[in-house]
C-alpha cells in the first residue's frame, strides 16, 4: 500500500492540474476554439472559484463572442481579484471603449499604465479613446509616446497615420502607413488591414500592392480578394476586379459583399457560371443577418434592373432600404436645423465682409450637389484636361475645418463656430486646404474636390477660396433619387433609405442651394443640369473649361478612356460613352414612387 499524500502535497498536485489545464484552455482560446476554452475555465473556477487568470480569460472569451454584459463583470471581477495587474485593467478597459464608455474606459488604461508605465497597448487604448472623442491632436500625442516605447509597434503607426489624416497631414500620414507595410511584411491579416486603411487614404498604388500581396500569401483569402477587386474598380481596372470578385465567390460563395460589388460592376445573367450559386445564397436571405442580407438584396435589385425585371428590383430595393434603414440613426429635424443654421448665419452680409478674405489660390475646384447628380461625370470630364487633377470625394476640407475649430461637442455647433472665424481663421483653412491639395497633383492648375457634403459649406467656401470655382451639379429630382435609393453608399447618406425622408431631404438641399444662389455674388457658383452635359456634351464641356479659366481640349469629350481613381457609385458608368438611358430613370418605378412625390411636392416638375 503506498502512504497517502500530506494535505500540502495534495494541494500541490491540485495546483498543477489546475495550472495545466489553464494552459489548455488559453490554447484553445487562441486556436478559436470557443466551446472548449470556455469548458476549460469553468473548470479551473469550479476549482478554485476565486482564480484571476481563469476569470479574466472567461470575460474576455465572453466579449469575444459578443456577450458584453456577460464579460464586463467577469472582467471588474478579475481586477478586483488581481489589483496588480495592468493587464486585466487594459483588456476591461478596451471592452468598455468598444462599448461607447470611453470615461470608464480611459480611467481603467490610465490604472494600467500607473502600474505598468512603459505599457505600450495601454497608451494605444487611450489613444483610441482620444481619437473617438474627436481628439485627435491628444490622440497623435499618445500614439507617439507608444512608438517612443516600441518603434515597431505596427498598431501604432496605423494609429499614427490614421489620425495625421483626420489632422490633414496626409503626406506624414503616409509615412507611418509605409513603415506599417514594412512591419505587415509577410502577415497577410495585417496587410490587407493596411490596404483598407491606404485605399481610404487614397494612395491607391500602395493599397493595391499591399493587397495582391496578401492574396499572393494567402490564396483561400477571400475578404483580400475582394478588397483587391474594389481597389481595381476605383483604378478603372474592371476586368481585373471582376476576376478577383470572381475569385472571392468561388472561394466562399455565400459571401454578400462579394455579390453586391460584382453586381455593381457587370451585369449578372443565368447564363453566367456563378449564376447556381447565386441561386442557393438567395434561398437563404430570410436567415442571413440582417448586414448581409442588405448587401445581398441591393445586389439582387442591381440583377433585376439589369434584366428589366423593375418589379421585382424596386421589392429587392425596398426590402435592402429598410433593412439599411433600422441600422442607422436619422434625425430629420437635427438635419433641417443644421441647414438652416447655415444658412442664418452665412448671409449676404457676411459674405460680402469676407469675401477676400482667404488663400489667394485658384487651385481648388469644388463640385457640389446631391450625390447621384452628376458630379462624378462632371469631374470625369474635367480631370480629362491636362492641366487638371480629379481628386474625388475628399475629406479634407471638414478636416481642416476641425483642425481650425479644435474638438467641438457636437457639429451642431459648426456653423455658429465657422461664421465667427475672421480673416485669420479663413486664411488658414485656405492656406492648409490648399497645402495638402496640392500634394495630390503637383503641377495641375485646378484640383477637383466633389465630397457632396460640401453642399452645406458654400458660404465659406466663398469666402476661405475667394478665386476657387463652385460647380453645382443638378439633376431631375426623381431621378437623383431613385438612383440614391437603388445604392447602398459606403458611409453617411442616412437620408437616403425611406423614400418620404429622401424626398424631404432633397427639398432641404435644394433650399439650401438656393439660398446660396441668392447670397453669391452673381456668377460665382456655375450650375450645371446633368440632362444637358447628357445631350450637349461638348457645349457643357466647353461651359465648364471657360467656367474654369482654361483652354478647350478635345480629350475632354473621351472622358471614358481617362484613367483616374473614381471611388463613388458611379465608377463603371463614366468609364462609358455618354449615354441618356438614365434620363427618365424613375419612370420605371413611377407606381412605386408616391412618398417619394409627396415629398418632394412641386419640386419633382
């Protein structure tokens, strides 16, 4: 008979089954294993009930599989449990930031790094707390002092370069995202993370290289795929887009964004090798979650209208709208007021006082309008002369707006804000705007901006760039709308999904755009109507270049074969010949259509 063991030794052998079994456990955690990670810390908690490490890994298993109000007091409890480690109070600080609680959260990284100084993760997390309250100076501050502690640290540097952007340092911006692309090399995850991060950086070569590698190194990668595709179409590459659209669907063909991006650049018939699988996807649209679901039924409309079948597209269109529609937050009479509040304050008095106030530069040439209007086949026909750049949907602008104003609470406030600049505020919005603008395209003579929330900033625009054009596009309401209505836009436009409240926003846009019509000087902002560019495109052209201050070009009429980045909706239209099958567009949901008329009143004659 072999003696017993002492109370001691048995604590002891028991201690180191637990400590095995934690092992196992954090492994399957980190092979994705979620069942049997879960098992393996419940067991060591039902062990020694009290175990930090077993408790802080089960909250952060919980958050991972999204159950946050499972996680939060699994995580309080293992800070409670281990007052001496900043790690527990790092990863309960990060779940409070992505829930929106960003106090809690800066206090719980700011325990971490009174612990542990040179905590580098901990100084990222603040910066990101920093970065969602809008404080981006502070959060730029934070990513610097981590990269002090860790040159290398690839988080840092996206965080870097992301926040030099919304600082409207670009060129700075693309210096952290290179050295970024230094340290992804070989990690396909963290390349195609950084080529997102270039494509919305607009440096379109440095994506596209970042993503075929990250295809080169991981074939089967089906989101790197389909990002190459959509950076190919941006480029004007369509075939090679849709090779790599191809590519994602065969690999995963339940795959939405997939779907919808290929539908938006070809036109999808049953005789088509995909069509099958396109088939047994849509079977189970009922079941799909509802993100997925929307991209799948803006596709299946797409598919549908192609085919003529308007019927059955404008029911895939309602049905994706209102799927889009429960996901956002829109309110109408905070969008009025913040109209209005433009207009009110950017009046003609104030703009005569100011009206020479800013950069002296004639550089920029803004396009505004609703979005579907026209502006892109604007900007295509001007990019196609020489002496100018299209620069697309830029950001820039709000940006060097905020950098002026600094962190506001709401932009609620904006347009009190921007009225009372004065002569020194507009110059540098005009003199940084201009700076970064001319980056883009060293030695053009105009550079096109067409972001279409620069609709409400005309009144500064005027006075801020007192030699820039002002191009304001405009198209038959129904058919702006309708079209706005068919696409699912990839950020803001939270109008743009019931058909009452685009019909009610467009009206706002158009008081709006008339007030500024009435306050302009005259001749000062040229409006252009997208029927007439469509049938007399060569004299709206013209119109447009003397508008511009420069010389006809006969390319300017071949503005299909011009190769630029375009990242709107519109990107495989205006690489065609003009043609006039869109005027009229509404007509074929005419029965469909009576919110959208009822709010839109005399405007839609």
């Amino acid at each position: 008979m072999q003696p017993k063991q002492s109370a001691p030794e048995t604590v002891a052998v028991e201690q180191d089954n637990v400590q095995a079994l934690m092992q196992q456990a954090v492994a399957w955690h980190r092979q994705n294993d979620y069942p049997r990670a879960e098992a393996g810390y419940r067991q060591v908690l039902h062990r020694f009930p009290e175990h930090p490490d077993a408790t802080h890994f089960l909250g952060l298993l919980a958050h991972q599989a999204g159950h946050d109000e499972q996680a939060l007091p699994l995580l309080e409890k293992a800070v409670a449990l281990g007052p001496a480690s900043a790690l527990y109070r790092h990863n309960l600080a990060g779940v409070l930031r992505e829930a929106g609680r960003h106090a809690e959260a800066e206090a719980r990284y700011r325990e971490a790094l009174t612990l542990n100084p040179g905590y580098t993760d901990a100084f990222i997390g603040l910066a990101m707390v920093q970065a969602a309250r809008g404080n981006y100076q502070a959060a730029q501050t934070l990513y610097q002092r981590a990269l002090s502690l860790e040159p290398g640290n690839f988080e840092a540097h996206m965080g870097c370069g992301s926040m030099l952007l919304e600082l409207a340092h670009r060129r700075q911006a693309l210096e952290h995202y290179r050295e970024a692309r230094r340290l992804a090399s070989g990690n396909a995850e963290l390349l195609h993370r950084l080529g997102s991060a270039l494509r919305d950086a607009g440096a379109m070569q440095d994506a596209l290289q970042c993503l075929q590698a990250a295809v080169s190194l991981r074939p089967d990668f089906v989101a790197a795929h389909n990002s190459l595709g959509a950076v190919l179409g941006d480029l004007g590459e369509l075939t090679s887009a849709e090779h790599h659209y191809r590519a994602a669907l065969q690999l995963r063909p339940d795959y939405a964004s997939g779907w919808h991006n290929l539908a938006s650049i070809v036109q999808l018939k049953p005789e088509d090798s995909l069509w099958p699988a396109l088939q047994e996807y849509r079977k189970h649209l009922d079941d799909l979650p509802p993100a997925e679901a929307c991209m799948l039924e803006f596709a299946l409309g797409k598919i549908c209208d192609d085919q003529g079948a308007y019927s059955r597209a404008f029911e895939h269109y309602l049905n994706a709208n209102r799927l889009k529609r429960r996901t956002i937050e829109y309110d109408e009479q905070r969008q009025a007021d913040f109209f209005q509040e433009f207009a009110r304050y950017f009046e003609h008095t104030l703009l005569s006082r100011f009206q020479q106030a800013g950069t002296q530069s004639d550089l920029p040439v803004f396009i505004v309008g609703m979005s579907r209007s026209g502006t892109t086949l604007v900007e295509q026909i001007l990019s196609s002369h020489p002496s100018v750049h299209g620069a697309g949907e830029l950001q820039l602008l709000p940006r060097c707006l905020r950098v002026q104003l600094g962190p506001t609470g709401s932009d609620d406030q904006m347009p009190a804000r921007l009225a009372q600049l004065g002569t020194d505020g507009l110059r540098r919005i005009g003199e940084h705007y201009c700076r970064e603008l001319a980056q883009l395209a060293p030695g053009a003579a105009r550079i096109t901006d067409k972001l279409p929330g620069n609709m409400a900033l005309v009144g500064l625009i005027h006075m801020a760039f007192p030699r820039a054009r002002i191009i304001h596009c405009v198209r038959d309401p129904l058919d702006t709308c309708i079209s706005c209505f068919s696409k699912l836009f990839t950020t803001g436009h939270a109008f743009s999904y019931e058909l009452a409240e685009l019909g009610r926003f467009y009206r706002l846009y158009s008081e709006l755009m008339r007030h500024w019509q009435t306050v302009l000087p005259p001749g000062r902002m040229l409006e252009v109507r997208y029927e007439q560019v469509v049938n007399d495109t060569e004299g709206q052209a013209r119109r447009l270049l003397e508008y511009c201050d420069l010389p006809w070009d006969p390319a300017c009429l071949q503005f299909h074969s011009h190769r630029r980045t375009v990242k709107t909706a519109s990107l495989a239209q205006v690489r065609q010949p003009m043609y006039a099958s869109s005027i009229g567009r509404w007509r074929r949901y005419a029965r469909y259509l009576g919110p959208l008329r009822e709010a839109l009143g005399q405007l839609e004659a």
